[in-house]
C-alpha cells in the first residue's frame, strides 16, 4: 500500500461525509461488486437450500450469520480500488477461500454480533493482525469512529429493513394462491390447520437475500469510509502525502543549489525557508476544518476550604440504616410470597379435577346419548335426508372422545368457537384438523342453511380419526 497511489481525496472529514466517500466509492465499482457478490455468496445460498429444502426458517438464520464472510471479497475489491489496483474478476475469486477461512471462528462467534462491524473489519482484514493486536488495534482506532461506526450499523439496519418490507409489499400480489395460507383459519387455531407453508416462507426469505444483496456491499463501504478517514484523522496521512509530493518536486540540481546556499548565507536560507513553508501550508491539502460547538458552562463558585471533621460515626449509622432497610424489604418480600402461595403455585390439579361436561350448547354428548357405531348412524342419517342430524352426530361423537379421552376442557357454555380453540390447544394435530374441518361444515349447517355435499360427508367419515372407526369412547 502506497499513499502516493490513492484515488482518492485524502483529508480530514466529518463522520457522515466519510460514510458517503465508501458509498460513493460503492456506486463507481457496482457492477464489478455485484458481480463478485453472486460468484462468492449465491453458491453458498444455493448449498444451504438444497440441504434445507423444508426449514426455510433454519435456512434463513444460517444466511443471516454467514454475513461477516459476505462482506469480505467486496471490501478486499474496495481495498485494492482506493490505492490504485484494480483486481481482476477472476484475481479476486482465487483470493475468496483465503479471504472466509482468515480468522473465520473469530467472525462468526464473539465478534458476530459487534455493532462496530463493518468499521473494525477492515483494521482486522486489511493490517494482517492477530489475537490480542486485533484487539488493541481495533480499540485504538474506535476512540475516534466508534460512535460513528455503531450509528452507521443501526442505519443500515433500518435500510434493510425497509427494502425488504416494500420488495413484500411490492411482490406480495404476484403469489399463486396456493402459496398463500388460510389467513383466518391460521390467527383463529394456528396449531389445527394442517397447511404447508413452507413456499410461502420461501418467498419471504427470497426477499430478504434480495434486500441484503442490495444493502450489504454499501454498508461494507460505509464501513471502509470511515476506516480510511479515521487513519487519516490519526496518523495524519494529509500531511504525509502532501509531504510526499513535496519531496517528489525538488529534483537534484535543487537540492544541490540549497545546500550551496546553505554554506553561505545561512539568513537567506532561512528566509527562503520560511517562505516556502509559508507557501505549503497555504495549499488546500492543509485546509484546517472546524465545527463550532456551544457548550454552557456554569460559573465557577468558590466556596472555599470544605470543613475538616471526623465523620465516621455518621457514616456507621448510615451503613446500619441502609442495610435495615434492605433486610426487612426482603423479610416482607418473604411474608407476601408465604400469604399469597396459592397465586403463584402451578394449577395442576384443575386438570386432575377436570369434569366432562354432559351438555355442550343443548347437545347431549354422553357415550349414553350416542349410538354405538355412529358412523354407520350418520351415514343412515344422511340417507334419510337428515343432513343435519347426520352432522351433529359426528360433532356430538367428536366432542364425547376428546373430553373424555384427550381431557379437553370444554365446558357447557362454550360456543363452536370456543371448542375450536381448546381442541387446538390440547389435542392431537390429525385430530385438531378433522375437528376444525367438521366444525365448518356443522357450523354451515346448523345456522347458514346452507347445502353439505354427499363426498364432504363421505371425506368426513373417512377421515374419522377417533377410536374404533365409530365408537365415541
């Protein structure tokens, strides 16, 4: 690395206009980052999808972690730009194995989840650093762009966030319907609705690897800015390039005329001295900038010598007051838990006490009640013209095995409604879903007057997942 090199405008910035000198430098090698970005991290993608076919869940996390691996083929590409390499496509890929397996534990375990990460990431990629030197280094340099570097994390957060909702908003519409889940039927009984939802998550991790290809090179950026602009601000390197250049203009025969001046009149070397450096720090290279700050200071009140004095007895009575005052919140903590045990002790008996109810909404759901194969009676039901006596069958049925053989608690007053979300909550899935599928078509029914088919009849029956194939018990 050179100074001399740089394409860039070396000087002191403010925290913001650095982050925007990264992003600028983004924008002017986009394609070439993009194109690195698909080459390095869509393989990777592709991998943990055909491993985790039906855990989109899983598979979205495991992207989520391998992040600070992402970031670093664009920031070694950002790197070589700023000094004045450009790395070729194919240059870069063979540095990409070395690049994720540097420091790769480091990374993914203590240091994930650092809200500095794109700012120390190039001081613990780029200087060739090592354990307790990482540390130090990166330590160092967060006394003067640590704040800004968390600030530009949670922006970038917010970016992301933000672009994933519009790309969800935006695509949401263009989803066939059988991606789409039964949205009532998933808030009312989440557990009984037996739908495959996986290509649906799908489509939402989809979008946030699209949100995060479009974030994550600039947040690197933004990261990279504030670096360069903080070794700037520190170790001056304004100054020594400017330095540099200065040294580069004065040729030998200069130097020799100075020196040959030097031996004779040394005032007039000093005056020519002066003025040349008059003339260097006159150049924009040393333009100094300022920001002005207000900051109220009170006035400063003497109040002369504090008073001398042996104050240990107080502060024995104080220690005595303190710890009283402790002891008994702890004792009255105690009696108030002691008086009120039955609030906080765990029920376990309401489910051993639990009674089945004989009567739920004015329907006998006795094993009395019901008929011995009460299959076979719907089904005769239903031959008769009676679907409704045909359907409460099957839900009285329904109703007598659950309470009496899976303990659920319904009681006499509750509603369809009702039943649906304590069967959901305590029953079996297979279970859970005929009974919310009966549900719908008794509901249907009994109160909409609205026609039940002979096959939803017959699918019913088939599905009758309780004990003997027609016993309610």
């Amino acid at each position: 690395m050179r100074l001399e090199d740089v394409t860039i405008a070396l000087r002191p910035r403010l925290p913001w206009e650095a982050v925007d000198l990264g992003c600028a430098m983004v924008r002017r090698d986009l394609g070439r980052v993009l194109a690195l970005w698909c080459a390095t991290v869509f393989p990777v993608w592709a991998l943990i999808i055909v491993l985790l076919p039906n855990d989109p869940t899983w598979a979205s996390l495991i992207m989520w972690w391998l992040k600070p691996l992402y970031d670093r083929v664009p920031l070694y590409h950002l790197s070589r730009r700023a000094f004045g390499v450009e790395p070729k496509f194919g240059e870069t890929l063979k540095q990409w194995p070395k690049l994720w397996f540097t420091n790769f534990l480091p990374a993914l375990l203590w240091r994930r989840l650092s809200f500095i990460r794109s700012f120390a990431m190039p001081a613990q990629m780029l200087e060739g650093l090592r354990g307790s030197a990482v540390r130090k280094r990166v330590k160092t340099l967060a006394v003067d762009g640590g704040g800004s570097g968390m600030m530009v994390t949670y922006a970038f957060l917010k970016l992301e966030i933000v672009l994933l909702i519009g790309l969800l908003f935006t695509t949401y519409g263009f989803l066939p319907e059988s991606w789409e889940p039964d949205w009532s039927a998933l808030f009312e009984a989440p557990d009984a609705v037996g739908l495959d939802r996986t290509p649906f998550v799908w489509w939402y991790v989809s979008c946030y690897m699209l949100a995060m290809t479009v974030v994550e090179p600039f947040y690197v950026g933004a990261g990279f800015g504030l670096y360069l602009n903080c070794r700037t601000r520190i170790e001056g390197w304004d100054v020594e390039l400017a330095f540099r250049k200065l040294a580069a203009r004065l040729t030998t025969p200069v130097m020799a005329l100075l020196a040959f001046g030097f031996l004779f009149t040394s005032t007039v070397m000093a005056e020519d001295v002066s003025k040349v450096t008059e003339e260097v720090l006159k150049s924009p290279d040393f333009e100094v900038h300022k920001v002005k700050t207000w900051e109220f200071v009170p006035d400063k009140i003497d109040l002369g010598e504090a008073p001398k004095g042996d104050f240990s007895a107080i502060a024995a009575i104080g220690q005595i007051l303190f710890w009283s005052v402790i002891i008994a919140a702890v004792v009255a903590l105690i009696v108030y838990l002691v008086k009120n045990l039955q609030v906080f002790a765990f029920r376990a008996k309401d489910e051993v006490q639990f009674e089945a109810p004989k009567v739920v909404m004015g329907m006998q759901i006795t094993r009395e009640s019901l008929p011995d194969d009460i299959l076979a009676a719907a089904m005769a039901a239903w031959d008769a013209g009676n679907a409704r006596e045909a359907l409460s069958l099957l839900y009285r049925g329904s109703l007598s095995w659950l309470v009496t053989q899976r303990r659920v608690p319904i009681r006499d007053s509750d509603t369809e409604e009702d039943c649906l979300s304590h069967v959901a909550r305590h029953a079996q899935q297979p279970e859970a879903a005929f009974f919310h599928q009966l549900t719908g078509a008794w509901i249907q029914t009994a109160y909409a007057t609205l026609p039940v088919t002979r096959d939803e009849v017959m699918h019913l029956c088939a599905r009758w997942p309780f004990a003997g194939k027609g016993g309610a018990a």
